[in-house]
C-alpha cells in the first residue's frame, strides 16, 4: 500500500485520549474535528516550573532522490521509544505546500511510521500556515499604503526590502512590478515574491517564545530604508497589532498523534535550505515538559538543518540537546558514491564506501557541537546484509554506531533497538553541547567558520557590495546574530552535483538580508531561490479526489 493508503485505513483514537497520554486536560485544548487540536498557551505557561525531558535531534546525511525518511524515522524512533516504556513524543515542523504540490511530496512521515490524519497535516492543517502570509502580506500592503498616503517615515521605493508571500512554488512571481495602473493604485516599483516558509514571519513564529515576544519580534522587522538608508521598521508604520491579532491562534501549538497513537506535536515550518529549518521553540520547549523523550528533526542534512538548529534555535531558546541521530540509507550513500539510479537496487559496496564519505563527514560535524551520534540506517528491501555491515564498521571505525531500523514496514517495532541506543547515550551523560562559533564572533568570521568547518570549504568569497553590507550590519549592531546561510540542500558545497564530501571548493555569498526581528542574518550562497518552481513534473499532477470523496495521490 501507499503511504496515504496506509494512514487513510488507520484508526484514529480522538484527540482527547492523546491530549491525556500527555496529562493535558480536556478545556486545554481546542480540537479542530475528532482528530487534531490547539494546545492552550496559557495551560502551556503554567507547565514552566516542570522538570525537562531529554531532547533528541534526529537529522540526516545529504539527501538524494533515492530517500533518506528523516521524518520516518523520527515518527519511527518516538514509538520505538514508547514501546520499550519511555513518555516519548515527536516534534515536527508543519509541510508547506510548495513541496506538496512540488517535487518532494507530503512530510508526514511514511509507510507505517507517519503521524495522522495524514491528508490534514499536509494540506491545510488548522490554518497556521494561512495565518502567517496574511500576516506578511498585510505588512506588505502597509507598508504600500504609507507610500501612497504621504509617507511620512520617508520610505525610498527603491531600498524596500519587504516582499510578499505564498505558499505554493510559482517562479513568475519571483519578480514583479506592482501598483500599476494609475495614481489611485499606489507608486509602481518593483517587488517580488517568496514561499512563505522563507518569511521572516514564519521564523519569528518559530522563534517567539510567547505573545509578548512575538509582538516585539514583529516590532523590530526592518521593511526598508530612507534615502539617508536609515531603517524603517514594521512599528513604524504601526503594524505590529494587526499582524499579532493574525498570529494569536496559531502560535498554539498543534497536537495529533502517529499510527501507533502516540502523541505528536506539529507547529510551524521554516525550509532549512533558505531558512533555518526547525518547529517552532514554543512546541519544543512545551513538549519537553509534557514527555521524558522528545524526538525533533531539522531540515535537509545536517549541514543545514542540524547547524541552524544549534547555532540559531538552541541559542536562542537555551536547548540542549542530549543526543543525535542520523538517518542514512544504502541507497543514498550509493548515490554519493555516484551508483546512477537505475542502478541502486544492485549490491555495490565499494560505491557504498565511498559514499560514506558523507556520513562520516556529517557524523564529525554533529559531533563537533559536543552531541553524541549514533546512526540510524533506514533499511529498503533492495538493502543486502553486506552493504549493511559496510555501513556498521565504517561507523565503529569513527567511534559510534549504527542500528539498522524497519520502521517503515514494522513501525515501532522496526526501531526499538535504536531506541535503546539513543536511551543509553542519554543516560551515559556525555553531552556537552556548545554552538559553533560564539555570539560575539564578527559576522564574516561566522560565515567564513561554518564554511570552513562544516563544509570543509578552502574559503568564502563575495563581491565588494556584499562585503560593503555585512559591514554595515556589524557596524549597526547586528554583529551578535547568528548567520542562516541558504544555500542548496544536495551538497557540502553550493554546487549541487558535487555529491559525497567534496573538498577544494569555496562558498560563493551572493547577498545578505537582515532578518532584524527572527534575530539572523540570511547569508544567501550560489544559486539558492528563495521562491522554489515546480519541476517538470509537478506532483500536483498525480493529486486528485477519487470516487469516494478521499484523497488520492498526495504521497
């Protein structure tokens, strides 16, 4: 059966037996049907005095079209948890619809390690998404409007840095010209689009860690500058009320629960390769206080979503992380060992070791934040026992091991020896998490650190208007940010075809854009867009409603 087959012939328990799996009452939570809810933030509140779970990451090595499951695992690793007797619950970030309807299909796990109801969680859901580009769009059209009625914060039309959002992969809204059409219709300039899981928006969303913060966030976004380049921000033009009243019902977190009727948390989405790829800190800060296990993802491999996970939502919201597990597959390792893909269903273990030239890398990256690894090998059918136990020596060779799972023809079952193992390097206590690079490090320096470090690159490079920028950040008080680097999800480098741990290479910064009131700067590298377009191909193609009235198609 197909993914969507299988979460379609589940039971699903109502919510509120889920909500008291946790301990949450029913009046703290607002149900959106049978079978999901908002948890109340002020019950949430009321959780601080409570001791902390132990937080785990689970991220993966440089993904491929072959497949990694990140999500599978992570849903698979919090029912592995449960079922050896561990309070477990998992973390997840909210699918946009861009991809949905794009190249990668739905992001609610798969096989029989998914959180449902499946088609809600990635369409829809309880709106949360909707909420966040209105609020965006609103600023947008205020921001419009004050130009239009005198403008009085003397806006320059030209250094305007706030575009528009939707949430959908549409390439010819990348650039616009707006407000044509005569005097009634505003000043014509030119503007642009992003996807909204890249709004400065959404991160804020993510990062807030209650209303209070939220509007204070919303108060610092810079949308543009006067001719004199002074700042202007969202408070300026007064629109840090209404966005906040957009915002309020969403920054609840959302509750449903996986197959195997363990509870889940899903709560905002920020991409990881054009932002910083994590749910939102209000989600894991509450699940943390609700379970004695939380299991969270980052986005894309671990040089992305792990890195913005530590060095921008850790530090912010003071986690820390007690373990990491990394998702690998044969099949992906074998891409990084340049096996085509017509070909991978084929044993090949010299490509595998070469291959493993990306795990190893990732697994000396997460190590270097002071998290203890453990790898978790994500078996297919077309797996041999030879190129697993290629995989397990090469990680004992590096100090840490590897447990194959079958979570996704198994569920639960199929991880529990993983979870034993994340079990036992929480309990051992050798974490001793610390950030990359420290607060006060010039932003050049940081930027230059996690290329170096991370990516292994020789050097970064920039034109003189982009160094000229990242000056005048440093100069204006934004030098204590972290950095958010975009760059593509398919490689070390910025290059996507370099596959494996590629060397030599130098980390091209196309621009910087200041991201005042998420608290980072985007560091914008090679050829990242920040407005995705659908493949040739799009899964929108294969999406339809059948007979019956079910959704078909969706993954």
């Amino acid at each position: 059966m197909s993914d969507i087959e299988i979460a379609q012939k589940a039971e699903i328990k109502p919510i509120q037996e889920i909500a008291e799996k946790l301990g949450i009452p029913d009046e703290a939570i607002s149900p959106y049907g049978r079978t999901k809810a908002k948890i109340d933030l002020n019950y949430l509140q009321g959780l601080e005095n409570k001791v902390d779970g132990k937080l785990v990451l689970v991220t993966a090595i440089t993904p491929t079209p072959a497949g990694e499951g990140k999500t599978t695992t992570s849903v698979g690793l919090t029912d592995g948890l449960n079922r050896i007797g561990k309070k477990a619950l998992v973390c997840l970030r909210e699918p946009s619809l861009g991809p949905c309807f794009g190249m990668k299909g739905g992001a609610a796990g798969g096989g029989y390690a998914q959180v449902i109801p499946m088609e809600d969680i990635n369409l829809h859901f309880t709106g949360d998404f909707h909420a966040i580009g209105a609020a965006h769009n609103l600023l947008s059209a205020l921001i419009d409007n004050h130009i239009h009625w005198g403008n009085e914060m003397q806006i320059d039309a030209r250094r305007i840095t706030w575009k528009r959002v939707v949430d959908m992969n549409d390439r010819a809204l990348r650039q616009i010209t707006c407000s044509l059409g005569g005097p009634g219709n505003g000043f014509p300039r030119e503007d642009g689009f992003d996807i909204t899981v890249a709004s400065e928006i959404m991160a804020i969303f993510c990062l807030a860690t209650d209303l209070d913060d939220l509007q204070e966030r919303l108060g610092r976004i810079v949308v543009g500058y006067t001719r004199e380049r002074k700042p202007v921000h969202a408070r300026d033009i007064k629109g840090v009320g209404a966005m906040a009243v957009l915002l309020k019902d969403a920054m609840a977190p959302n509750l449903v629960q996986t197959l195997e009727h363990n509870p889940a948390i899903i709560h905002g989405g920020p991409f990881a390769n054009i932002a910083h790829g994590c749910n939102s800190v209000i989600a894991t800060r509450s699940s943390l206080k609700l379970a004695d296990y939380v299991v969270t993802e980052a986005g894309f491999g671990a040089d992305l979503g792990a890195e913005k996970f530590f060095d921008i939502k850790c530090r912010a919201a003071g986690l820390k992380p007690e373990a990491a597990v990394i998702v690998a597959t044969v099949r992906a390792l074998k891409m990084h060992g340049k096996v085509p893909m017509a070909e991978l269903g084929e044993e090949n273990v010299d490509a595998l070791k070469a291959g493993c030239a990306n795990l190893v890398r990732h697994i000396e990256n997460v190590k270097s934040f002071g998290v203890p690894v453990v790898v978790g090998i994500n078996r297919f059918v077309s797996d041999t026992d030879a190129e697993i136990s290629a995989i397990r020596t090469l990680c004992e060779q590096n100090g840490v091991k590897a447990v194959e799972c079958t979570h996704w023809a198994d569920g639960g079952a199929g991880t529990e020896q993983l979870a034993h193992e994340v079990v036992e390097l929480v309990e051992n206590g050798h974490a001793n998490f610390a950030p990359l690079y420290p607060s006060d490090m010039p932003l050049w320096d940081k930027i230059h650190t996690v290329a170096t470090r991370l990516y292994r690159a020789d050097d970064i490079i920039a034109d003189q208007k982009v160094r000229d920028e990242i000056k005048r950040l440093q100069d204006n008080g934004y030098g204590e940010f972290p950095v958010c680097i975009a760059k593509t999800q398919y490689s070390f480098s910025t290059d996507p075809l370099m596959k494996g741990a590629p060397t030599g290479h130098v980390l091209p910064i196309r621009e910087v854009r200041l991201s005042a009131g998420a608290g980072f700067i985007v560091v914008v590298c090679g050829d990242i867009m920040t407005m995705p377009g659908l493949p040739r191909e799009p899964a929108a193609n294969r999406i339809d409603i059948d007979t019956n009235g079910e959704v078909v198609g969706l993954f």
